[in-house]
C-alpha cells in the first residue's frame, strides 16, 4: 500500500536511488496504490551524471510493495521495500536494466496505459514473480 510522501526504492539504472510520491494516478481517490499503478514522484537521491535531474516529476510504476499481495491461486508475495520503475512524462523508460524480480500482476494491468508497454517493460528483466 503506497501513500502520499512514501519514500521509494527506484530499480532500475537511469540514475535515482530514492524517490518520493507526491501523488497516485487513476486510482478514483487516490489514497493508495497498489502494484501497477502509477504515481507521480520527485527524486530524493540520485546519481548527477545520468538521465535524471532535480526538481523534476517523474512518472512511477510500482513493480513491488511491502503490503502483502494475493493472488486468487492463494498465495501472498511481499517485498522488503517499496519499489518502482521511472518513466518521463511521455511514459518512455529512463533505464535499460531492471534490478531484481518484478510482479506478473504489471502484465495483466488495463488500466492506465501499463499494458501497452507492459511487454518492453518484461524484457528488460530477468526474473518475473
């Protein structure tokens, strides 16, 4: 369950190490999302010679959450961290690496657009849970 200023593990390359949500995307509400939503999010820490800059928005799609998830086969996946995936604000992806494993709940998400690029996304991985 992801909220409004929750700090986020970035894992992937283009050069952040920590973000902050500043707002949920297509969630009704918006109190809180859950793996494959996107967010909104500001950069806490990052690298200065690579993709990312300061004081901008980035787009997040959340590839993995502390919350335990469950599937209707029964079985529930948490993570150690919260993590997330940068995109700019066209939705092309800043990195070319995907650190650890992702969720295969991305692939069957409809909404908000995740599920046009859900394939280019898979590919940069190695691990799908």
């Amino acid at each position: 369950m992801i909220k409004l200023q929750t700090k986020l593990k970035i894992v992937d390359n283009c050069g952040a190490k920590l973000a902050k949500c500043i707002r949920i995307i297509g969630n009704g509400k918006g109190e809180s999302g859950f793996v494959g939503d996107l967010l909104l999010v500001t950069l806490s820490k990052f690298f200065n010679r690579k993709k990312v800059k300061k004081r901008s928005i980035y787009i997040g799609l959340i590839v993995g959450i502390k919350y335990w998830t469950t599937r209707r086969n029964g079985i529930y996946i948490k993570f150690f961290s919260n993590r997330i995936l940068i995109f700019n604000k066209q939705f092309k992806f800043l990195g070319t690496r995907v650190y650890g494993g992702i969720l295969k709940e991305i692939k069957y998400n409809k909404k908000n657009g995740v599920q046009k690029y859900s394939q280019k996304i898979i590919s940069y991985t190695s691990l799908i849970l």
